[in-house]
C-alpha cells in the first residue's frame, strides 16, 4: 500500500488545472446503458473510482475504448445485457449502485448488490427504491442483493419525492432520473438534488435524446421516450478539487491559480474563504488565491454544511484543515453525513486542537502543527490530512492513500509542481 511522505513548510506557487468531476463522470458513466449506440466522453478523470466503473460496465458487456489517462472514452452497451452487478465490484464504491436505474430501465429488472465506498456513517438507499417503486417497480432485498423488477409494460411516469431528512438525494435523484427516461408518460421528481453533478447528468442524458427539464432546480420533469441514442458529452470540472486547491494555497500562503474550473459552482466556498481573509482573483474559468504576508493568520470561520448551492460536505474535512491554523475558535457544522468526522482524530496527532460537539466541530485555531504518521480513512478526509502535512513542521507520513486515488488524478505530482515536498512511496 503506498504512502505519502511530505516535508512540510513551502509555499506553494503555480497553476493547477482541473479535471473532470468525479461525481459526474461516474453517473454519466452508468448512463451509457441506456442505449446501444455509442456514447464519447470527454475530459474524463483518470481515477480509480472510474477505472471501478469502467470494471462494471465491462462485466455489464460493455465495450469500453479509449485512453482514460487522456481523458477520453467510448462506451457502447450490448444488445443484451445481463442486469447483474457483482458484489465484488459494486462493494468498492457506492456509485456503483447508480447503474441500477440505467439497468432496470433498459432491461425491465436488475440485481446489484448493497453499495460501498467511503465508510462514514449509516448511508442508505432507501430513497432510491422508494422512488423505482413510485415508477411502478417491484423491489426485493435479500442476502445482500437488491433486486427491482418493472412491471409488465415497462415503467410508467409517477410523481416522486426525493427528500430525505438531510436535503436531497444527489445520488436517489440521479438514479430515478435515468430509470425514468425510458419510462412510459411524465415523470415528475420533487425535491430534487440541485447539484451541477445532477446537471451535467441531465446535460448528457438530454444529447442522448432524453426529454428532461429543470436539472438544477428541486423539480425535474421527465418525459419518456422509447430510446435513447448516441451523444458526445464533455464532463464539468471537478469543484471539489479546484476547492482542494484553493484550501492548499491559502493554507501555506501562497499564490495558487486553480485552472479549468468553474467558480460559480463554487460561491458558498468562495463566501467562506472571503471570510476566513482569504483574496481569490476569479476570471472565467479560473480562481486565484493571492500570497499573504508571512505571519499573517486567517479569520476563524464557521461553515455549515448543506445541499447544493450551499457549503458541501466533501469540502467540510480540507476546510477544518485550514481553520485547524487560523486566529480563533470556528466551528464547523456537518448537516449531510453527521458522523464525517474520521479526520478529527487524524488531525489531532499533527496537533490540531479539535473537538467534536455533537454534529459539529468546535476548531482552535493553533499557531503551527507538527509533522506525525496518519491514516488515510475516506477520500476527502485523507485530503485534509495532505494538506495539512503540507504546512506541518517537519515529516508528515499519510498512510493509506489508495483512498485519495479514488477521487484526486495524482494529487502529489500536482502538488509537487506547485513546489510542495512530497513523493510517494511504497510502504514496508
Ligand atoms: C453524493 C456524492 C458524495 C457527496 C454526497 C452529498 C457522488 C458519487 N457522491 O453521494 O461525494 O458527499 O452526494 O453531496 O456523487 N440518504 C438517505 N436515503 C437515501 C439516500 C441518501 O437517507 O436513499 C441520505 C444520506 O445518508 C445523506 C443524505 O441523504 O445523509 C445525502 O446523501 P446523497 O445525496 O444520497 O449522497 P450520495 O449520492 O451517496
């Protein structure tokens, strides 16, 4: 299993580009089963969580070509497809379960198994069924396995609330949403997630000739059409990287320009750094952190997190790293995922002064934070703990890293050119 080692201290300096957004290209991913002809896809991510898919969709029958390192593929389903995905794919990562709506709606029924992935917290998937039952299918869970069946006929249009005590379902609505394309009559889905991940999906599901209006507010409505066909589609830029980024930048005070990237997708962050004292220049498709004097400290800022537009959740872990150095106390809220948290211990042994009230965090800002080994325990909670090795005196070892593979293309190579100390190794 690989580690990373940084050397804490520099500042960092450069540009970083962006690639595409992992939680898009993933459903977009699942979606190309919807319909036999071909569907490109460009400025694809190079990650292990798409190398995961790519694995199912094979196993599906898929062909898959094209070089994801170069950020382009092609994806063309059989005619007949078995609707089965096996545990031993789908269990390493939850997106996996997004091919069921695809499968399901081209083939009349599908067994895939309960998802994986990041391991914080209970994360059903209750609201998926919930809204396959609501388009007229039949679901059975047993041993492990969810099964849905359509009735005869196929699928018909249903009004569909998405809601769940948390916000929206980002992953249940982009389900539902491609069960329903192919559904007879109108699908109406309230409550909807307002992601851009959710919009981008709608983007490429609309040039495969889906009829779908209102991605980006909380009702979609969906009009069924028999088939779907072939469509080129570019992924949007990962917002959570570029967020990643940003906090890298204004953590060691230098002047980082985050490249091919979107900031309106980006203003509860933007808000937060504007707060915290952090100057980002924006243009069009770029965001730029500027240098701070040496021995300035940031202002403590609360974050909250909610759904979309308002402070996400995967961004939640890098911006305790940052607060864990600035001027004062803020308090950091989790309102999506109320046990992700693994960071916080991690944390502390680099000598954070953080402790958790409930759902929240109450963050002491600290002077400086010491080099220590840790562990890697979800994407975006290993990403914090890379970050703040990166202003950490002395060594910081962060082991376990297959985690940051799974969502950030060769973070070490990205930060090394922006001058941070850190290499990879394999470790004993
Ligand atoms: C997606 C993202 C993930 C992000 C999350 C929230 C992908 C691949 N992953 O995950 O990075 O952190 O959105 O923005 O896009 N819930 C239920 N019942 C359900 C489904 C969800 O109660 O059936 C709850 C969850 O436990 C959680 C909340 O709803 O508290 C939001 O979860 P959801 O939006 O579904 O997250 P994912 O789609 O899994």
């Amino acid at each position: 299993m690989d580690i990373f080692v940084i050397e804490g201290g520099r500042r960092l300096e450069g540009r970083v580009p962006v690639v595409g957004a992992k939680n898009s290209v993933l459903p977009i991913l699942a979606a190309s089963i919807l319909t036999q002809e071909r569907l490109e896809l460009e400025n694809v991510p190079d990650l292990a969580d798409v190398r995961t898919m790519v694995g199912i969709l094979r196993e599906l029958g898929c062909d898959v070509s094209g070089e994801q390192s170069g950020g382009r593929l092609g994806i063309q389903a059989p005619a007949e497809i078995d609707p089965v995905a096996p545990w031993e794919l789908v269990r390493k990562m939850r997106a996996s379960f997004e091919v069921l709506g695809p499968l399901l709606a081209r083939c009349g029924r599908a067994d895939v198994s309960f998802p994986g992935g990041c391991v914080f917290g209970v994360r059903p998937v209750d609201v998926h069924l919930k809204g396959f039952e609501a388009l007229g299918a039949e679901v059975r869970h047993e041993a492990g396995i969810v099964s849905v069946l359509a009735p005869d006929g196929g699928l018909r249009g249903a009004e569909v609330f998405l809601g769940t005590p948390f916000g929206s379902s980002v992953g249940a609505t982009r389900n539902v949403m491609m069960a329903a394309v192919l559904a007879r009559g109108t699908t109406v889905l309230h409550g909807a997630a307002c992601e851009p991940e959710v919009v981008d999906l709608a983007e490429c599901l609309r040039a495969m000739g889906a009829q779908i209006h209102g991605a980006g507010s909380p009702r979609i409505e969906i009009e069924g059409v028999a088939s779907l066909g072939a469509a080129r589609h570019r992924v949007i830029p990962d917002r959570i990287e570029a967020g990643t980024y940003l906090v890298a930048g204004a953590l060691t005070g230098g002047r980082v320009r985050v490249e091919d990237c979107r900031p309106e997708d980006l203003s509860s962050v933007l808000d937060a750094f504007w707060k915290a004292g952090v100057s980002i220049e924006r243009g069009a498709d770029w965001l730029e952190v500027q240098p701070r004097e040496a021995g300035a400290r940031l202002r403590p800022t609360d974050i909250t997190t909610q759904p979309h537009p308002g402070f996400p959740t995967d961004l939640q872990a890098q911006w305790m790293a940052l607060m864990a150095l600035a001027d004062g106390v803020s308090i950091v809220t989790e309102r999506i995922f109320l046990d992700r948290y693994m960071h916080l211990a991690e944390l502390l042994r680099l000598g954070a002064h953080i402790r958790r009230q409930g759902s929240a965090a109450v963050v002491e800002g600290v002077q400086r934070l010491s080099g220590a080994s840790v562990m890697a325990s979800d994407l975006r909670a290993s990403a914090a703990l890379v970050l703040a090795g990166l202003v950490a005196d002395g060594e910081t070892r962060v082991h376990r890293v297959y985690h940051i593979d799974r969502g950030y293309e060769r973070i070490e190579s990205r930060l090394a050119n922006l001058g941070a100390r850190i290499r990879r190794e394999k470790a004993s």
